[in-house]
C-alpha cells in the first residue's frame, strides 16, 4: 500500500497542532490534580482518532497517521515538535510517586502515545518514497523491533515497550526493561489490560478515544474489553454450528487465562463477551474455544474515504472520535 501525499493540508495549518496540543479550553479540561496532565493526549487521540462504527456492525476505531504526518511535515524534517512535547509532558511524571490505579492508567496513556509517535515518525519504508510499512513488525531497526527496541527513558531505567508493559502496565516489578515480546509473561494480571493497550494493528485493542484515568479505570477497562470482544477479529460464535472461535492473542497473554490450556477464557467470554457469545457458551454448554486464529497485525490506518460522485448515498457513520469515556474529565 502506499501513502497518498495528494491528501496535504496546506501548510499554513501546519503550525496550527501545537497550538491545539496546548490550548487550555475547547473541549479539553484541566487534569486530575493527582494525575500527570492529560490534555494534549486528549487533545491529540480527539484529533485524529477516528470512530468506524457501520450500521449493525460493533464499535472499532482507527488512527489517522498519515494525516498526523503531514500535518508535522515529517516527510520534511524528521521531527515532531508536538509529538517531542507531549512525549516529555507524559513522560514529566514519575510512576513511583504515584497510585496503583494511577500508575496503571499513566501506562496505559503512555503505552498508547509510545506507539503512535514511534509509528507515526517511522511511517514510511526508507528509499521507497511515499510508500508506508503495514505493520508494526515490518519495522526492524538497528535498535531492534519495533516493540523490543529500548525507546523510552523512566526514572532513570531506559525501557523497551514490552518492558513498560510488563512493568508499568502489568505491574510485574520483576519484568526486564528491554524484554522483546518472547517468552510470553509467567505472572498473571487483569486480563482486561490486553484490551486497554493498542499495538497499532487490528489484532490488538482498539485505540480508545479518551484518555484513561485512575478515577474511572474499572468503568473504561470494562468497556474497552467488551467493544473488543463484540469485534469478529477478537471472537465470533457461530450459533449455528455451534462453533466458538477466538483470537491467538488469548494465548499470547496466557498468564490471564489460566495458562496453556486458557480454563479462564470461557468464564471471561461469559462475564464480558456480547449475547451471542453468552446464549452459545450457555446452550452448548462450552468449557473452551472450538478453535483459534492468527490476530491480524496489520496497521490500524485510517483511510480517507474515496470521494463519491453526487448524490451517492453514504453506507457508512465514519467519524472523527469525540466521545468521552465513563467517568473522563472531558465532556
């Protein structure tokens, strides 16, 4: 696939991102007085998080990378300077000082912001012009992969993404900072957490349009694991066959289902799975998955809808993100 410069904005709005980065007012309020301040993720997720939610189809979401590209000129300069001050501005807090239930939701927020900057200033494949990667794990640089590369500096300990996960996320204090995504965790955590963090790819949770926050952390992580289990990709029950069929990411974290033979997904899909799920797991009387699937790791990219000829009608409700979660400071 390739990246389209056609869709440039003109560069006079440009500039215009720090300023809506910053800017104390229009829709963003102040942050929790016990938290890290959270308006520029908030303003950047409101941004270019765009919704796709299809009439009759589940809740998912997208990220408008290229659309953030341009708008920073990358293709030029190789910098973000709004992605280099909400990087320090998120990163300005110290875990240690914090709540348990802070300190998750400040990972997750950072996790989240970690992986957009790093695909956003990484989009392109070097020497190919405008064509762009497609996944996270088509990018291997000499500091590693994508999510095993060392990339991020807290309190004093230099982290690779699956090492902030592990530690901060997961909160398993004996994780390597620079651990690369194998072997899989050995200490179990809320398996909602899987749904919370999004890999920039459809495999993974969808990207959340909010922010997260300590105040309201069971109310999000509820909902973003039920939008993500309601998703095909995540797990389809088929009440004709009788067939329940999931992901391999339940798997690959494992540690929260139980171990190698997941006992606990079953009960899980029965608390937080969509209707469908709980009549089939009820009238079949499942203990266990009839079967699972590779998650597509293919990048989470928006693409601009084409332009239709007049009068075409509309199939679609794409929009930009601008909901709030349970519980969030924004309205």
């Amino acid at each position: 696939m390739r990246f389209a410069p056609a869709r440039t904005l003109p560069s006079r709005l440009a500039p215009l991102l720090l300023a809506v980065l910053f800017a104390a007012g229009a829709g963003v309020r102040a942050a929790h007085a016990d938290e890290p301040d959270y308006s520029g993720w908030q303003a950047l997720l409101s941004k270019y998080t765009r919704v796709v939610h299809e009439k009759g189809k589940p809740w998912d979401s997208r990220f408008d990378y290229g659309q953030l590209f341009i708008d920073e000129g990358i293709w030029k300069t190789h910098q973000s300077a709004a992605l280099s001050a909400l990087h320090t501005q998120l990163l300005a807090a110290s875990p240690a000082d914090m709540t348990p239930a802070e300190r998750t939701a400040w990972a997750i927020n950072v996790y989240n912001f970690l992986v957009i900057e790093r695909m956003t200033m990484n989009l392109l494949v070097p020497g190919h012009k405008f064509q762009r990667f497609d996944s996270p794990h088509q990018l291997h640089g000499d500091d590693g992969s994508f999510f095993g590369a060392r990339i991020v500096m807290v309190d004093g300990t230099k982290y690779s993404l699956v090492g902030l996960e592990r530690r901060f996320v997961y909160g398993d204090t004996s994780a390597d900072p620079g651990a690369d995504e194998s072997p899989a965790r050995d200490k179990p955590g809320d398996p909602r957490l899987m749904f919370a963090v999004c890999k920039a790819s459809y495999g993974t949770g969808p990207l959340m349009p909010w922010v997260w926050r300590s105040d309201s952390l069971e109310a999000q992580l509820n909902l973003a694991t039920r939008r993500a289990l309601a998703l095909p990709r995540y797990v389809q029950a088929n009440e004709a066959t009788g067939e329940l069929v999931a992901t391999n990411r339940f798997f690959e974290e494992r540690a929260d289902f139980g171990g190698p033979d997941l006992p606990g997904l079953v009960p899980f899909l029965k608390k937080y799975g969509t209707p469908a799920t709980q009549r089939l797991i009820a009238a079949r009387k499942l203990t266990k998955a009839s079967r699972f699937f590779e998650p597509d790791w293919k990048l989470n990219y928006f693409e601009p809808p084409k332009a239709k000829l007049p009068g075409a009608a509309d199939s679609t409700a794409t929009k930009t993100a601008t909901k709030s979660a349970p519980g969030s400071k924004t309205p």
